[in-house]
C-alpha cells in the first residue's frame, strides 16, 4: 500500500501527506456510510462559498475547487447546484481529473430523488456569495 507513510519521531512526513490524508479520510467516510442528497437539497448549494455538482450520481462539494479548476471558475458556477454530468463528458476529462473527484466527493443522489429546474446562479450572485434564487 503506496498510500500508507510510517514515520519515526525524527523524520519529517512527505509534503504531499496532507492531501493523502484528505484522500484517505474521503475514501473511509465514503465507505463507513454513503449519504444520500436530493436534486433539490443539492440545489441549495448554489453560491460561490458553498457549491455542489452531480456527476454520474455522485455529489461533490466542488467550493475549494473553484480557484483551482484550469478552465476556470465560471464554468463550474454555471453547471454547480446540478447534475453536471454531461457537461463534464463533452469536455474529455484525463484520468488525473477524474481521480481529483474523489477528493471533493461527499455522497450519492438518492435514488427516490428526481431532478428539479433550477435557475443557474449568475457569476455575480455566486461571486458575492449569493444564490441564483
């Protein structure tokens, strides 16, 4: 397991140990227990602060991802508080993208959910920090 780092008290850990830690603690949540969202409850999350995106039915809080995305946030703004699925397709991911997700996955869509119209949030409503409500 490449994952795995053990350390002694005199050896200072791997740089890259912080986000191994994020993954890890993903990936065990994600295990112990899968929560579910609504299309709806997912729509909440519209702003530039708190923003989420369905992908293949899975949910991530994409918020911290924003700054980082090299195409840019606005993209992001105007598919976030839905299901992305599509759009994230047409565009021909890499592979190191697609593993990127994992760290900023947080639950499934519930399978009773259907999804809602909703109004994208405008890129100056999410700027401030408002919805697209």
């Amino acid at each position: 397991m490449d994952w795995v780092y053990r350390f002694s008290n005199d050896e200072e850990p791997p740089k890259r140990l912080p986000e191994l830690q994020i993954v890890c603690i993903h990936y065990f949540l994600s295990v112990m227990s899968v929560q579910n969202y609504t299309y709806e409850e997912v729509a909440k999350h519209n702003t530039r602060n708190d923003l989420y995106m369905i992908i293949d039915k899975k949910v991530y809080d994409i918020t911290k991802f924003l700054d980082e995305h090299p195409g840019g946030d606005e993209i992001l703004i105007e598919e976030g508080a839905k299901d992305a699925s599509d759009a994230f397709e047409d565009v021909g991911h890499s592979p190191d993208a697609r593993d990127m997700l994992k760290i900023y996955y947080i639950g499934e869509v519930d399978p009773e959910s259907t999804p809602v119209k909703i109004e994208p949030p405008t890129v100056a409503h999410v700027a401030n920090g408002q919805g697209g409500k």
